[in-house]
C-alpha cells in the first residue's frame, strides 16, 4: 500500500475544465432524463414544480437526445414526429411551416395551466427537436443550449 502526501498526478486539479470529468453527450442526455423523471414525479432533492421548469428540462433534454445522435436521437426525431404529423401540412390545417409548429409548441408548453408536470416536460422534449429543424430564432436557442453544454462537458 502507498501513502501520498498528495494527490498523485493522475487526480490532481481538474483537467481541461471539466469539473465532474469527462461527460460525453450520451452520459448527459442519460442525466438530462434522470433528472426530467425524478423531477416531474417528485423528488426530495430535484424539485421541478412549475410548468416552466419542466418545459425547460424538456427542451434541454430534448437537445441533448439530437445532440448525442444514435438511440438518443431516435428517440428525440420520435418525439418531434408527433406535433409535425399533427399539425404539419399533411393534416388538413394547412401548411404552418415548421415555425409555425414551433410557436404553437411553446404556447402549448407554456401557456395552459398543467396540473401534471409530465406534459410540458415532454412538449419541451418535442420543442426542442421542432426548434432545431425550424431554425430562425428558433434554432439559435438550440445552438445556445448546445453551446452550454458542451463548455461545461468539455466536449464539442
């Protein structure tokens, strides 16, 4: 058994900025839903208690799926699926375009008083892939969530 006085080199300090080691999107879109479903459901120490928090967690979650691609992905284009097919040109409302799709989705999110946190958490996951496809202001917030969270990952 070897005694340090300090830390050997391989622990020391925290190496490239990231504070909790190297998370890859994969591992964070994991935590993302973690903390979505113990957030809604209740928790003692995660506490999502408000439709904005929950559509928040949403959208960040839903932009980590598209983000971390593979399996993830799949089930964030899922998601984002629903309210296209619902509302996109194809249903008999006429055409409202993507930004159309995604205002209505944030006045969905947002606006009417959920009595369940579940459906702005999971109206934020759709927000966010419908955000990213319509691009305008739309798509800046998503590439200002993906910023975040890759300075604060380490990774891209």
């Amino acid at each position: 058994m070897t005694w340090y006085l300090s830390a050997p080199a391989a622990v020391q300090g925290i190496t490239n900025g990231q504070l909790l080691g190297p998370i890859t999107l994969s591992g964070g879109a994991l935590a993302s839903t973690i903390v979505l479903g113990l957030g809604v459901r209740g928790s003692d120490r995660i506490k999502i208690d408000s439709k904005e928090k929950a559509g928040w967690t949403g959208i960040v979650t839903g932009t980590l799926y598209m983000a971390a691609g593979g399996a993830w992905a799949d089930i964030g284009s899922g998601a984002g699926s629903i309210p296209t097919s619902v509302l996109g040109s194809d249903s008999g409302l006429g055409d409202p375009g993507l930004g159309g799709i995604a205002l209505c989705l944030t006045l969905l999110t947002f606006g009417p008083r959920w009595k369940r946190k579940i459906w702005p958490a999971l109206l934020g996951i759709s927000d966010a892939v419908v955000y990213g496809q319509a691009a305008g202001v739309w798509g800046i917030l998503i590439n200002i969530i993906r910023m975040a969270v890759g300075h604060v990952t380490g990774g891209a």
